[in-house]
C-alpha cells in the first residue's frame, strides 16, 4: 500500500494540516497503518508536486510555528476513488480501506464488493489447507495453518459486518415500532434500532451459523444455548441460538424461553437439525460406542462448558444410561467450543469430547451419533419485524445457505427458515 493513498483519502474529508492528518492516522488506523511525521511530511511534498493535493494557506493558532493547510484536488480525488475501487493486497490495506470508506458516501459498498471474492478465496484456500496438515498429522504445520484459517475467517467476518452497513436501509413493514412493547429494556439499548445496524446473536456454537452470521453481517458470540439465553434476558443480544431439549415435556428449546422470559413475545426459528454425539479419533482406535463408554477408566475425556446445549445432551444420555455425570472422568475440564474438542483430540490431549458430526468430518476425525437434535435461533417479536431481521430470514430461505449446508456433514434442513415455536401459538406458521 502506497502512503500516499490514505494520507489522500483522509484529505477527502476536508482540508487539515499535517498535525491533524498524523492525528486522524494514530486515532483510526492504527494498528493497521503507521506513518511518522518524517513520512508524512515526504508524502505531502510528493503529493504537491503531482498535483494530487494543493496548499490552501498558513494556520496559526497557540504559540507554535504556521502550519500549511491541505485540500484535495480533482485530481487526488480521482487516486482515491481508484484505489478504493481496487482489492486490497492484505488484511491491513483491507482494514485501512473500509475504515476509510465508511466516511464517505457510497465508498464502503464498492470496497467490500472489490474484495469479497478475492478474500473468500483466500478462506477457502486457507481452509483447505488447514484439512491437508490434519492430514498429515503435523501438528506444527496444524497449529500454523489453523492460526492462518482463523485470521483468514476474522477478515471475512470484518467483510460481512461492512456489507450490510454498505447498504441503504430497508423500508421497515407495518406500523410496529421496533421495540417499543419492551418496558425492561436497559438504558442505551439499541436492540430497536433499525437500518444498518448489525443483530447480535448470543448462544450456542455452530460452524453453519458462523457462515450465516458473515453472510447475513451478524454479531455472533458464542457462549452457550444458556448463555444466549441469559443475553437475550439481560438485553445484551437481539437473538439467542440454542439446542436445549427438555425431557418431560418433549421439547426442543421452547420450555426454557418461557421460564426464562415469561414476559417476552417470543419466536423461534429453526436453522438446521443437526447430528450431535460424540468425536473420537480417526478410525475410533479406542472403541468407543456410546455414552456409556466414558466411564470406562481408560479415556481421556474433555467437556463442553456448563452454559452448552451440547454438555446437556451428553448428561441425559448419560442419565438414560443410569450413569452419573461426575462419575465421568474429565467432566470438569471443560472448553468453550466444538473445535476445541476436535482440536483436544488432533493434538492428542484427549480421546474422546461431545460434538458435532460437522467437526468431527472437518477435522478428519470420527464419530458415534447421540441424537440429531433441532437447533433453533430465538428472537423477540419486535426483532422479527425489523429491517435488518428481514435480512436475516433471507438468507435463511434463500438457496446460497443450502449449498452451504453442503459442505458441514450431518445437517437437515426441513425445517430451516420456518417459525417452529412461539409464545403466541397464533405466530407459527408452516
């Protein structure tokens, strides 16, 4: 990335001095781009000698020496225009260029569609990358290749967060005003703001909504089906996903949305059913046929955290086992996510974790089936009706998810995109 470039997309802005460019440099772009006033200075003679930027006078101000004051040219403006228009060379010419675009009108849509391809297929590679050191079970080449895949899936979540604020809003439908029913909301909520703004999603981890959430340009943050639950029910998130069956009423998820928010117009919305059990190594080397194995004594086992909808499938199959969890050993050593089971077992500090079948093929590791369970995503009533909910339902039902789908084993979509559950019987629809 040349210097010149953002020194000119800030000058677009508006005139400044070479102290307040420095200025906007250290408060907005770093710590993707640096310049010292050396540089800075060196760029903006260049920058006048090509006609790019042109002197608009002397500032005084204070007790310190005149400043000279700098505007865009038409000509400079041209250079920024193309360069924005241009893909990005890595992650941090990507960073500067959309913090840079976000200010100016009709900018930030061009530079994310200039880099989405380019950067999507560098997350395929990195990915397919990262199957090949499974592979080949070096574990050097694992843990550089996975650190490689998950910057490469940070900058595509970065991409999909700018897309839909690129966007101009859509015209909202009906005449609800979106959370005004919501008496408990806390002060400073947004959870009713429409337009550009992102949903956040709080709940359980899935590689098929990680997809969604860059696809659709949600917050996603993954804490657990009780952990959505609990943002949901504090207001910290716009929508929870969540896998919880409760047993005697035969049910996925609804029981506890009306324990939990008694008072809430809630729905639910089904993404997928999904294949849940549990991931052992590649070719089972240690038998492992059922829940009850785990209490066998010679495995090493590692463990969702208390908050998973997935930790709380493994403790009913064990109990229908007439087996006490704690009597597993290793259910206390607990980690935050599905790949962290997986990667436990690549890396040989476990043989055994509760998971997903999706994991599981990822990571070239086997499988022993639990349940196929519903995973559902859970928003208040005003939520559904916002503009950016909409978005979200689009994608949903659209096809691009299904083909996505294609590439996680041990997914059904039958259900996907259809209101499954309600606090109102009167929502649900087929």
């Amino acid at each position: 990335m040349q210097s010149v470039h953002p020194i000119l997309a800030l000058l677009a802005r508006g005139p400044a001095h070479g102290y307040e460019l420095r200025a906007l440099v250290e408060r907005e772009l770093q710590p993707f781009w640096r310049i010292d006033f050396g540089q800075l200075y060196r760029v903006l003679h260049r920058a006048l000698r090509d006609g790019l930027i042109a002197a608009t006078g002397r500032e005084t101000g204070g007790q310190g020496p005149a400043r000279s004051v700098y505007r865009l040219t038409p000509r400079g403006r041209a250079a920024v225009t193309a360069w924005l228009a241009e893909p990005a060379e890595d992650d941090d010419e990507l960073m500067v260029k959309l913090t840079l675009a976000a200010q100016g009108e009709g900018r930030l849509a061009s530079v994310v569609g200039a880099n989405r391809t380019r950067f999507g297929a560098r997350l395929d590679e990195a990915r397919r990358a990262c199957r090949d050191a499974i592979e080949s079970g070096d574990h050097g080449r694992i843990l550089a290749s996975d650190a490689l895949r998950r910057r490469c899936e940070a900058t595509a979540a970065t991409l999909a967060l700018a897309e839909p604020a690129s966007q101009p809003p859509l015209p909202a439908t009906g005449t609800r005003t979106v959370g005004a029913t919501r008496g408990t909301r806390a002060a400073g909520s947004t959870r009713g703001a429409t337009g550009a703004r992102a949903l956040r999603i709080a709940g359980s981890d899935d590689p098929l909504l990680g997809w969604l959430a860059r696809e659709a340009g949600l917050q996603a943050q993954f804490v657990g089906s009780y952990g959505g639950l609990w943002a949901l029910q504090r207001d910290e998130a716009d929508a929870a996903s969540l896998h919880l069956f409760d047993a005697e009423a035969n049910e996925y998820n609804a029981p506890f949305l009306r324990h939990l928010l008694p008072e809430s117009d809630w729905v639910l919305v089904n993404l997928a059913w999904r294949d849940n059990g549990l991931i052992v190594a590649r070719g089972n080397p240690r038998g492992v046929r059922a829940a009850g194995d785990l209490v066998r004594g010679d495995l090493r086992f590692v463990n969702r955290q208390r908050d998973a909808g997935t930790r709380v499938l493994l403790t009913h199959a064990l109990r229908a086992a007439a087996i006490d969890p704690a009597a597993v050993p290793g259910w206390d050593h607990p980690v935050a996510t599905h790949e962290a089971v997986a990667q436990a077992i690549v890396h040989g500090r476990a043989d055994v974790g509760p998971g997903l079948r999706a994991m599981a093929t990822a990571w070239d590791l086997d499988f022993v089936p639990l349940a196929q369970e519903r995973y559902d995503i859970a928003l208040p009533r005003e939520v559904l009706d916002s503009a950016a909910c909409r978005r979200l339902l689009g994608v949903l039902r659209g096809r691009t998810l299904r083909r996505e789908a294609g590439r996680f084993a041990g997914y059904d979509l039958r259900d996907c995109g259809q209101i499954v559950g309600a606090a109102r019987p009167d929502l649900i629809r087929a």
